[in-house]
C-alpha cells in the first residue's frame, strides 16, 4: 500500500516509518530508557503511542471519520487494517485514491503532533481536514503525472 508508485516517496517513507512504529512519540522514548510522563500532545488525555496518535486520539478519530465520509465509506477507520477493508469490491482508482487518502491522513496526523509538539500551536479540525485534501490532491497529481509517463508513446499505426 505504502510503496506503490502512486505515493512520493517521501509520504511513503514518513508513513512506512510510522507504521513500523518508528515515530519519537513518548512511548517509544520510555522503550529506550529515559524516564520520562506521557501524554498526548493532541488530546492531553492519554499517554502518547502510534496507535494512540494516529487511531485512538478524539482528534484523529473526527479526522478518519471526515476522510472516510469524503468516500462516502460507511464505517471509520480504527486500525490500518479497517482503512484496508474499506474498499473490498471497489474499484482499482478507488483502492488507488484511497491509498493516497490513507497516507494523506497519517502524514497529516503527525505533522499535526508536530506542530503542536514543536511550536506548541493547536489547530482546528477543519485547518486539518484542508491539508488532508491538499496532501491527497498532490499524491493524485503525482499519480496522474506517473500514469501520463507510463503511457505508450508510440505513434498509431497508419
């Protein structure tokens, strides 16, 4: 899903990065020893995990829940593996923009920690929901740029 050719790579490697669980969240700076209390720097309600930031937190459950009514998808994404069933029996570009959707989100997410982490700036949800559909619409540009490329060039036979 992640490394397909309709997803930059730099989305792609941010994401893979996250879902391998390799993100500096709280959680895993405690796995290496330091001592340190944990929190959410979304919700400030619960201890700060992957799973937690980019499923579990208020925030990002109204994130998945605009995302999945975008695509008109009945059910919200709680783990990647629902993201995944959402679109069984849909067609090959929905899967695609879908794909591009689900990486768009979890970017977004994490930069959205960022921010709030590193300038300590929180931001409504709809200021999210617009850089989600400015993240999907690049990662459709960039599909749509790689399709033009892999086109047949020759010319039709006379």
């Amino acid at each position: 899903m992640v490394w397909n050719s309709h997803i930059p790579v730099k989305s792609a490697a941010t994401t893979w990065k996250l879902l391998c669980n390799a993100g500096a969240v709280d959680l895993n700076v405690q796995k290496k020893g330091v001592k340190l209390p944990s929190r959410c720097y979304v919700c400030c309600q619960y201890e700060e995990s992957l799973k937690h930031l980019l499923w579990e937190c208020e925030f990002a459950k109204k994130v998945w829940k605009c995302v999945c009514l975008k695509f008109k998808f009945r059910n919200w994404c709680s783990s990647l593996l629902d993201a995944r069933k959402a679109t069984n029996g849909r067609s090959p570009m929905i899967k695609q923009l879908w794909d591009a959707a689900i990486v768009g989100t979890i970017v977004t997410l994490w930069r959205h920690r960022n921010t709030i982490y590193h300038d300590d700036r929180h931001n409504d949800l709809s200021r999210y929901t617009s850089m989600i559909r400015r993240e999907i619409r690049a990662l459709i540009t960039h599909f749509h740029s790689w399709a033009f490329l892999q086109q047949d060039c020759r010319p039709p036979n006379s």
